[in-house]
C-alpha cells in the first residue's frame, strides 16, 4: 500500500507567538492571522513486507532504518519522523519518504506542515481517524516534545484547513474562521504580497521560548509589548474581514515594529537594511515570517512597484519565491496498491 500526502506552508501575517500554550491562556486568549500557500511539505509513505521501518528526507539528505520501533531516532534531523512514527505505529513495516518544498529555516511553518502530512497518511495506513482539533493538538506536543519548548499551533491549522485562517486561541481550544478563493478579493492581496528567503534559516523556537519566559517570569515589557500584538491582530483580523488590504499595511508595519522589540534575535542589521531598501523601493509594509532572526519575509506594496521592490531585495541579497494562496490544505492521494 502506498500514501502520498501533501500539506501546504503558511504565510503568517500577524499574531504569532500568541498560539503558544500557555501564554494564550495568560493573555486571555491569542489571535494570529494567517494563508496558507502552495509551498508544500510532502510524504509518501509505503508499507513493506520486510518489517522495516525505513526513513529518507529528501530536502535534508538524511536516511535511517531499523526494525525496531524503539530504535527509531527522537532527536537529530529524523527525530520528528522517528516520534511521528512512535505514536501512530503502522500494522507492518513502512518505508517514509519526506520532502520540504521551503528553504531550511524558512519560517513558513514547513516541520509543522511535514507533522500534519505524516501523521494524516499513518492514520490512513492505520484505519484510523481523528478530527482535526485532535490532530492539531497531537502535532504540536510532538513538536514539543522535540524542540524542548512550548510549539505553537497556527501552523498546523494552515496546513489541515488550507486557506485564510483569523485564529482564536482560548480556554476551548481554538476557533477558527477560515475564508477560500471566492472570499475577500485575495487576487489583489496576493499582488501586493512578495515573499522572500532572507539568505539565512533560524530556529524559531528560542525566540518564541525567550518571550514566553519573560512573559511568565512577569517582565512588564514583554507583557506590554505582547498584549500590544494581541490589540494590532485583532484589528487585523476585522480589516481582513472587510477585505480593506490598503488598512492591512500599517498595521502589519505597527506589528513587526512591536515584534523586533521583544527580543535580541527577531531581527539582524541585513533584515533591517532588506527592509528599509524595499521601503524606499515603493513597498509599505514589511515583516519577518515565523519568529524572526532569518528565514523568509513578506513585503506589501502598490503592484505598481512591484517590480521595483523586488529588484531592492534581490540587490539586498534576497532571493525572490514564485507562490501563490492555497485553499485545499492537506490533500491525500491513495491508498495504492504496490
């Protein structure tokens, strides 16, 4: 039997960090707004009659096998594989061949997109099914349980629902509003909207613990600073509502500038200068996807300019990412026979 799964990458364009558990809860709920593309994170996975367990990543260049399920790696470059594999176990021994689409360190949320592909394709091989609440919260303990820091989840929630996604994050769990390609005149979002690679990955999970530990070790800043976030996503939340994109782009510069002040890595003298040369390009608005220190960013500008801004970024040294909006989420091929 053979699956293939893919599930989309997001764009975040406000909020992050107020997914956290249980910084949330602390804030009397966290809002993030983002839209999934069509950057995807691919598996397949093939069951074998040998009783192997046979990991390749193809983007990173990695392999493992074994015939233990408890010889599987939980930490390294395969380790999400390993502990995807030890929660759902397959019936038999499975051969699991994954691919990342975005550049390493992206901060388009590629491991949290990889974690939802394989986990929806074991739960095919397995017979099994779990709604996509369950799925959300299994996938980020797991990411969790791998990177030693609380993970978020609005990254899982682009992934399984595709689309635009004003995300709620509460006592119930969260609450999703999500709107598809007929809805909000995306078309001229997507004009506006360059994407990216800053020339450089990052691990966002220091910078996201950094900021939840100032927040509980109660640092005024870092509370001010991230209630402030809150206040601007939920404002971003009605414009996108309302379809208003000019309104969006002061308030993702009002955003970004509250975020590169929370902490030391969110943002570096090349992302400022790659910034400030789109700015006098024609663009408006700017900011670092994920939790900053590298990876990739968005720019907002006048279609007008376009072309402009993203010569400024390519002579920033930025490389410049084809996408566009995706609105099927995680999508499944199989199951075939081999």
């Amino acid at each position: 039997m053979r699956v293939e799964v893919s599930a989309p990458n997001r764009i975040d364009v406000a909020g992050g960090t107020t997914d956290l558990y249980p910084l949330y809860l602390l804030m009397h709920g966290g809002f993030t707004v983002n839209v999934a593309i069509n950057v995807p994170s691919r598996v397949t996975l093939t069951t074998n009659h040998d009783c192997f367990f046979r990991l390749v990543s193809k983007d990173l260049e990695q392999s493992f096998e074994c015939k233990d399920l408890d010889d599987l790696p939980t930490t390294g470059p395969l380790g999400l594989l390993g502990l995807i594999l030890r929660q759902f176990p397959p019936p038999k021994g499975l051969n699991i061949t994954t691919n990342n689409s975005a550049p390493p360190g992206s901060g388009l949320g590629a491991s949290s997109a990889l974690t939802v592909a394989l986990i929806s394709g074991l739960l095919k091989i397995r017979e099994e099914e779990l709604s996509l609440t369950e799925i959300v919260q299994i996938a980020a303990d797991i990411e969790t349980a791998l990177i030693g820091v609380p993970a978020g989840k609005q990254d899982h929630i682009a992934a399984l629902y595709g689309g635009v996604s004003l995300i709620h994050f509460g006592f119930k769990g969260y609450e999703r509003k999500g709107y598809d390609s007929s809805a909000l005149n995306l078309d001229k979002l997507h004009n506006m909207m360059v994407l990216s690679y800053t020339g450089a990955g990052r691990f966002s999970g220091m910078n996201n613990w950094e900021i939840t530990k100032n927040f509980i070790d109660g640092d005024q800043a870092t509370r001010t600073k991230l209630m402030e976030i809150r206040r601007i996503t939920i404002k971003i939340c009605k414009v996108v509502e309302a379809a208003d994109w000019e309104a969006l782009c002061p308030l993702v510069n009002e955003e970004w500038l509250v975020r590169r002040s929370l902490a030391p890595g969110v943002s570096n003298p090349a992302i400022d200068s790659m910034i400030s040369s789109a700015m006098a390009a024609g663009a408006v608005a700017g900011k670092v996807c994920g939790a900053g220190g590298g990876g990739c960013m968005i720019t907002l500008t006048p279609p007008s300019k376009r072309s402009a801004v993203e010569k400024a970024l390519s002579d920033q040294g930025a490389t410049i990412l084809d996408y566009n909006f995706d609105f099927c989420g995680t999508q499944m091929r199989g199951p075939f026979q081999v």
